[in-house]
C-alpha cells in the first residue's frame, strides 16, 4: 500500500493546463477574459477530474508532494472554472438585458 515509488505530477499538470486552456479560450472569445466565457469555465473546471485522480495517487502512495501539488491544481482548476463562468454569466445578463 505505502510502496516507496516515484510520485507522479503528471495528473496536476494536465489540471494546470487544462484551466490554462480554459483562459485561452476566454480571451479570444467574447471580448477578452474580463468578459469570462462558459466554455472556456466549464474546460477549466474540468481540470479537477485529473487533479482529484493525482491526489487520489499521493494518497496511496503516501506522498506529501503529490498530494500538495494536486490540492493545489483543484484549487486553481475550479477557482479559473469558476471565475470564468460568472463572469460569462454577467457578461450574457449584462449584454441581453
């Protein structure tokens, strides 16, 4: 269970990029990022799926460094997600009201 093996970052990064992915995107839709886009939320915040699956991995393999780093990409993955989708929310409000 607690097998000394290398620790695997690779799940964090792809969390990581993928909310730079999501950023991408809402900057070179709808106006830039400050008017946050679905889409670009939505791509981001699913960088929480590998992020939980790195964590998960530094769980069994009893890794603190792991387990940090992909704290972390869950935080930022759904911090970006969610940042993006409000403001792609206020920015369809804002627009068609």
């Amino acid at each position: 269970m607690g097998d000394p093996v290398p620790d695997s970052k690779t799940p964090a990064l792809a969390a990581i990029g993928l909310a730079v992915i999501g950023i991408v995107i809402a900057a070179l839709t709808n106006g830039g990022v400050t008017h946050g886009s679905i889409l670009g939320g939505v791509i981001a915040a699913i960088g929480a799926i590998p992020a939980c699956y790195g964590m998960w991995k530094g769980i069994q393999q009893e890794t603190q460094g792991t387990l940090a780093i992909s704290v972390g990409a869950i935080l930022v993955a759904l911090g970006v997600g969610g940042i993006l989708i409000v403001l792609g929310l206020v920015n369809v409000v804002r627009t068609h009201a």
